[in-house]
C-alpha cells in the first residue's frame, strides 16, 4: 500500500546510502512526487517477469533477494539504509532477480525519471548511484566465484572415490567412452584392463576392515604411480579397479599389466602392528572397433574370472 511522505520519512530518506554526502535540503523538494509503500512480510515487491521503472529505498526492514521462485534460497539481504531495483533503473530491462519482503518493510517509491533528475542536479547523488550499482555487480560476482567454487567441489567429490582418492566409477561413465571414441577416431590402439585383489574377502576376515582400506588404498596408491600420465584409473567397485590404455597395443598392455601385478605383489602393507602381502589378477581387453564400453569390460571381466581359475597372481588376455 502507498501512502505520502511524512517528516519521518523525509529523515530516513536523508540517511539513505543513495543521499551519502549530500546536502539533502537541496534535493529534498525533488521527492514531491515520491510515495511510500508498505510491505507484509512475504509480499513481491521486485519479478523478474514484471518491468520496474522505481528505485526504492529501504526505510524500515528487511528485503530478500531470491534468484528463482521464493522458496529457493536467499542470495541477498537488503536493510534499511540499502535501495532495490537500481539495475533495471540503469539498464533499463526487468528486474534480474526476485525482491521480497522478509518482514515487514517500509520502502521509498522514486520514480525512474526523478532518479535521473535527481542524477543531473547532484554529482554526488550520481557518484553514490554508481557505486551501488558497482557494489551490487562485486557482490554478484563475488557470489558467482564462490558458486562456482562450490560446484567444482562437489563435481570433484562426485567423481572422486573418497577412500582411495582416485576417480569413481561415475566419472569413468563419461571419461572412459570419450577417450575410446577419440581412439576411434584417430584409428589408435587401446586396451582396457580390469583388476581384483586376491582373497580380498580373507583379508577383512581375518583383519578387520580397516586393515582392508589399508590394502585398497595401496593398490590404488601403487596402480597410479605405475601407470602413465595418460592412463585412466578408477576403483570399479569393492576391491576391483578398471584401466583404459589409450594408443596401446595388447603386447604393451600386457607389459603394462605384467609390471604392476609383480610391483604389488612384492609390496609389502604394513597398518600398525599387521604386515602382510597381497597380489591381484588382472583382465585384458584388446581393442575393437567402435566396441561399446560395457562390451569391454565385460571381455576384461571374463578374462579376469579366468586369471583367478588359473590360481590368481597373474594377467589373462579375453579372446
């Protein structure tokens, strides 16, 4: 609801951030034609759909700056002394974001032609203007990089297995198929290589399964150190792990397979008071043309269920 100006509102007016160092008897009667509004709590003053030709000044309360509907959350508060709508006064499009009352708020309505009267009589008021609308652009910007920040956090942590510190099988989804087609593509040679650690399940029986982490993350530890830059890793799922060798032929991808399962078996994990020794069997399958991942890996999974009917500790080519 709007309502005319009282001597009150004149005051708060003068302390507005918009009025920071200016002589307000001189501008004073160039509000003549401004009114107060009241505000409930909740209630839309900005919409992004809608177009605004104000610039409102915050008397009492509290305003809430929301970037969609009003149930996401709070991107911005504004307080009393603050203005709202000062984008779309400037660049004269809809408002960027929704503005809501928090509680219940008394605002200054100006008139978007006063505002630039208002800007033509005092070089203060336009040195104020400008720099809350540059305030308002740090801030969004300032949000925006700890945004994405965020975002990049999670997406690491999203493809990230949290206990071996090397990708999952979720960034495997998407990285593994992008690399086989740029193979593809390029008609290079690939291999993909799929490990298990041996008795893996008597470990934990017999250690507990704190020790078996231990393990898991020194397989990892070591498959990553011996692979090359460009190698893919991934912990596939319990204790087995999944390789994409690109521009790698079968008999490299057999070395390549070869030495990390007799580095590992001559490593020796220590947690605590416990040492003991682990080897793993290791799954190949060659390159095909255009094959699909699943198909892949389910040829290294078969050759890798034979290495363990072989007795384990050894590397099996599908084929």
């Amino acid at each position: 609801m709007a309502r005319t100006m009282d001597p009150k509102d004149y005051a708060l007016t003068a302390q507005n951030l918009l009025f920071h160092g200016v002589d307000f008897t001189t501008v004073e009667y160039m509000l003549e034609r401004c009114s107060v509004r009241n505000l409930d709590a909740s209630e839309k003053l900005l919409q992004p759909d809608i177009p605004n030709h104000h610039l409102y000044l915050i008397l009492a309360g509290k305003l809430s700056v929301h970037l969609g509907e009003q149930e996401t959350s709070e991107h911005a508060s504004l307080i009393a002394g603050e203005c709202a709508g000062e984008i779309s006064i400037v660049d004269g499009k809809h408002p960027s974001a929704l503005v809501v009352a928090s509680e219940p708020t008394r605002v200054m309505s100006i008139p978007q032609d006063t505002v630039w009267s208002l800007v033509d009589h005092s070089h203060e008021v336009a040195r104020n203007l400008l720099g809350i609308v540059a305030g308002r652009m740090r801030n969004d910007k300032n949000v925006l990089i700890t945004t994405q920040n965020k975002k990049a956090q999670f997406e690491h942590q999203a493809s990230v297995d949290a206990l071996t510190g090397i990708h999952n099988r979720h960034w495997m989804g998407d990285a593994f198929p992008r690399v086989l087609h740029n193979c593809a593509f390029n008609n290079l040679p690939y291999a993909i290589m799929v490990a298990d650690i041996d008795h893996f399940k008597r470990i934990n029986d017999t250690y507990g399964h704190v020790v078996g982490d231990v393990a898991l993350k020194a397989v990892a530890r070591c498959m990553a150190e011996n692979l090359r830059p460009h190698d893919l890793l991934v912990r596939y799922g319990g204790e087995e792990f999944a390789m994409l060798l690109p521009d790698t032929g079968l008999e490299e991808a057999r070395a390549i397979a070869e030495r990390l399962r007799a580095t590992i078996a001559d490593s020796e994990i220590r947690c605590n008071e416990i040492s003991f020794r682990i080897t793993i069997s290791i799954g190949i399958a060659p390159a095909r043309i255009e094959e699909k991942l699943e198909i892949l890996i389910g040829e290294a999974d078969r050759a890798l269920y034979r290495a363990k009917e072989l007795g384990r500790n050894r590397v099996e080519v599908s084929g």
